[in-house]
C-alpha cells in the first residue's frame, strides 16, 4: 500500500516539473504555433494464447485499428483523445476444440511531453522522443465455441 502511495507522489510531482518547465521555458510565443492532428491506423490484432506460446497462426489474425485526435499546446505539451477497435480470435489448446471470439474497444485520453524539446527546443528536428501518461478504458464482449 505504501509502495502505491509512493508511486502516485512521485507522478505526481514528475507532472508538475513538466508543468512548471513548460512555463519557464515557453516564452518565445512567436516560432511555434499550436496545431490540431488526427491520426488512424489499421493493423492486425492477435489474441496470445497458451497454444500460440511460439507461432503466430495466419487464420486468428484479426483486423484491429485505431483513430485518434489531439491539440500541440506548444512545443513541449499536448493531449490526445484515442479509439481503438479490433477483434480477438483464439484457441485454447492446440488439441482442443474450444475457441473464443472477441471484440475489443479501448478508448483513452492521453498528456503528451516532449522530452527532446524540454532538454532543447529545435523546430527543424527530424526525430524526437516523447512520453505520454494517462487514462482509459478498455472493453472485451467474449464468446466462447465448442
């Protein structure tokens, strides 16, 4: 129980370093400007079951995607809004009969730091690193088949 309250502490004075480096360090308004994005993705989506331990197999891959939106506040902050919706396919054992089906629905709200611009703000930089802390929820509605 410590050991989470210790944790939480932490967290939280690790975002307000951020935020007060953001204020300190965001004074020069006129090189950047906040910008809104969206992004989608699609993809495969594969259940990790005790019969796969070793081997993908082609016919319970599923397809998955994911569609998301977010503001850049300034070059070091942003927050992200996400979606993502895919199916689940699998086996329980490699002789068994028994199989589920899944659908899955995650939905997240993610704070977005900058961590190459905190240490060197740099417009024309090509690669960066960030990291990104949050909340969200996700949603399984399962069936299982003999």
């Amino acid at each position: 129980m410590k050991k989470k309250v210790l944790v939480r502490y932490v967290s939280l004075l690790f975002v307000f370093s951020m935020l007060i480096s953001l204020n300190v360090n965001a004074q020069d308004k006129s090189v950047f400007q906040s910008y809104w994005y969206l992004k989608a993705s699609i993809g495969g989506s594969y259940g990790h079951t005790d019969a796969e331990l070793y081997s993908i197999k082609p016919d319970q891959v599923q397809l998955a995607g994911d569609l998301g939106f977010g503001r850049q506040f300034n070059p070091y902050f942003g927050l992200e809004v996400k979606a993502y919706l895919g199916k689940l396919k699998g086996r329980k054992y490699e002789s068994a009969a028994w199989t589920y089906q899944a659908e899955l629905m995650d939905f997240s709200l993610h704070a977005i730091f900058n961590i190459s611009n905190l240490i060197k703000y740099n417009p024309n930089r090509d690669l960066s690193f960030s990291v990104f802390t949050g909340i969200g929820q996700t949603q399984y509605n399962s069936t299982g088949v003999y």
